[in-house]
C-alpha cells in the first residue's frame, strides 16, 4: 500500500546503492488494494493491465489487518486479476489440452511478449483474443448455411477439379491472432476456402503460438490463406493490395471485420469499405462485422500510428456511406456495448465527459448485382 517500507527494503538490503540489484525489472504498484471501488486513488486493474492476467497472487500477514469489508474488496480485487478458467475454453478445445493451469501460464508467457513487440490495443489488452466473437454475429448463421450448401452441391457434382460450383472464399479482415478464423475450422469450413488478413502478421504468428500451430504437424490452419497488407491504405501506396493480382477481385463470398472500423480514419474506413467492396461477388457477397460507434459521427483520438484521428460512425453515417460505394441491403444496427470494448483511461475520460457518446454498431452490407 505504502511505498515508505519498499524503500526501507531497499536501503536494508543495500538495493539503493547495487547498480546489479535484483530487483532492477520489478514492477512496483503502490495502492489500496482494500479501497472502497470509486475511491480516490483506488485502483484501476483493466489500466494497470493486470484484469484477469496474473497468475498467482499471495498475501502473507496482511488479511487479518483488514476491516470485514476491506477483506471482501481486497479478495474480490484479486479475484479479478486472475486469469479464469472459462477464459481458456475455446483455447483448450482447440488444442486438446485439458491441464487448464499449464495453458494459463502459455498464455500469459505469449501474451507478455506481444506487448513486448506489438501495439497493444484495448481488446489486446483485455486478452479478447482468446475467445472468438464471429460466432456472435446475427450474419454468422449465413456463413454456415452458404457453407453447407456449397458442400452438398460439389459432392453431387462429384467434386474434383471438373466442378461448376462457384468457389466459396470467406476472408476475416483484421485477423488478430486468428481466433475467428479457427472458429470457422472448428465449425466445420474448409481451410481452403478462408483467408486471413491483418496489416502484418505479428499477431497472426503470436497466435500460431499461442493456439500452438506452430508445433503441430496436423495444425488445422493448414491450408489458410494468409494475406498481409494495408486494405486501407491509400490507393496506389506502397504495399497497396492489388486485388487483381491476388485473384480477389469480385470472387469473395464473406468478408468480416470485428472491432476494425473504428481504429481508422475517415478517409482510410473508405478506402477499406471501397476495397472490400471491390473483393464481394457481385449480388451475393456480404459484408459484416461490428465497430465501435458514436451518436453522432466524430472523430475520437489519434490511429495508431498517429498520423490521423480515428473515426467513429454514427447509424445513419455508416449506412449512408455503405451505399455510397455501391453496397445494397444495407443494416446497421446498435448492439449492445460490451466490456471487450472498453477503452484505456484516456478513451474513458474523452467519453465520460459527453464529447463523443459512444455505441456499438453492428452492420450487414451486400455489393449489388451488376447491370
């Protein structure tokens, strides 16, 4: 709680005077772990990001000082920093372990040396990559359904290279560590027929890791396409994705995007809904995913790589805008705002105060047929 013991420590164990101590690399947090929630000074575990992330925890000689109230904030505290085992579901039933202590040290192991080496964003931050969400979306039902269908039809074509059938190809845009794209494996769609995309594959590699792909000859994600570009970047830049090239040009049955929009500018939220746009099957390739959202359209903080505010869409703003670029049966719909999306300290007190109200927008888009 007090910082004056820890440097009474230091000074007894000759810490304050080692260049080489031990405890260089220790981090020290100095709060009442006992305060009442709201309190001045009280801790912030999500901030701090130590919500559901630690380990192990111990306390020796510091319950029996409390209040019966202080104890109960002081273990639901705890409680709250710990890693729980429904966490680890998804992850277990991916790869088979069932010893859920082992996997929540991997995971924190993977996940300490993404922020490391990545930006971390909020849902990072939260550790929302170990459940996926596409599942969630209303849209999702289609997915299989479209799935299923072109299955049956290549067996009564027989199958085989000879098949009419149209392939399916179904792309998760802003792929992250791939847990949505391993959820469309385990839901039975083909590797094949998926493509993930992120900006770079920095977190698509901590998520072969994590789900431990990468030691596993029979990985499922055997066969996923991967494709590693700026699908907002400004049409012509370097690296800019020419779907041409990459044979994606109007031959794209899904795409979805979870929690993209919204890390975007203005002008690069167009660009990626006009490149998407240009990657749908004409008259049948949807669009959908959810974003943060506003009230009303404004902008909100900086993108990450600081080079432009981001841009939160009001209702009307993204529908209008989906029809813009030639999309038809166009929903945008607010849902409900889940914890996933909280934001970092700076983001809570830019929304607390009324200057851009927030919302959680979920959206469904078609590109319509030619003519």
């Amino acid at each position: 709680m007090l910082a004056g013991y820890w440097q009474a420590g230091r000074q007894l164990f000759k810490d304050d005077t080692n260049p080489a101590s031990r405890l260089a690399g220790v981090r020290t947090l100095f709060t009442d772990m006992a305060a009442d929630p709201g309190a001045a000074g009280c801790v912030n575990l999500r901030n701090e990001g130590l919500e559901g992330s630690v380990s192990f925890v111990y306390a020796l000689a510091v319950l029996h000082v409390l209040s019966r109230q202080q104890c109960v904030q002081m273990l639901k505290r705890v409680h709250d920093m710990l890693l729980p085992d429904k966490q680890l579901k998804f992850l277990s039933a991916y790869t088979g372990i069932t010893d859920l202590e082992s996997l929540r040290q991997h995971v924190l192991l993977v996940w300490q040396e993404v922020k490391k080496n990545q930006h971390v964003y909020c849902c990072i931050q939260a550790m929302s990559f170990l459940a996926p969400k596409v599942q969630d979306h209303p849209q999702y039902k289609a997915v299989l359904a479209a799935s299923a269908l072109h299955k049956q039809q290549q067996q009564q074509s027989g199958g085989g290279s000879n098949t009419t059938t149209t392939p399916l190809q179904i792309l998760d845009l802003g792929c992250c560590f791939g847990q949505d794209t391993r959820q469309l494996l385990m839901d039975g769609i083909p590797a094949g027929g998926i493509i993930a995309s992120d900006i770079h594959d920095g977190y698509w590699q901590a998520g072969r890791q994590l789900f431990k792909d990468d030691t596993n000859p029979a990985s499922r994600l055997a066969g996923v396409r991967t494709l590693f570009t700026d699908m907002a970047a400004d049409p012509g830049a370097e690296g800019c994705v020419d779907l041409s090239a990459e044979g994606l040009e109007g031959s794209v049955s899904f795409v979805y995007a979870l929690a993209v929009l919204h890390v975007l500018s203005r002008q690069q939220c167009v660009q990626m809904l006009q490149r998407v746009h240009d990657m749908l099957l004409p008259g049948v390739g949807t669009f959908f995913g959810w974003t943060v959202g506003a009230e009303v359209e404004a902008e909100w903080a900086k993108t990450p790589t600081g080079e432009a505010p981001r841009y939160l869409h009001s209702k009307a703003s993204l529908a209008k805008l989906f029809e813009e670029l030639g999309y038809d049966e166009v929903s945008v719909t607010e849902a409900d705002f889940t914890r996933e999306v909280t934001q970092s300290a700076g983001m809570q007190k830019l929304m607390a105060d009324g200057a851009v109200p927030r919302t959680r927008l979920s959206f469904v888009a078609r590109r319509k047929a030619l003519q």
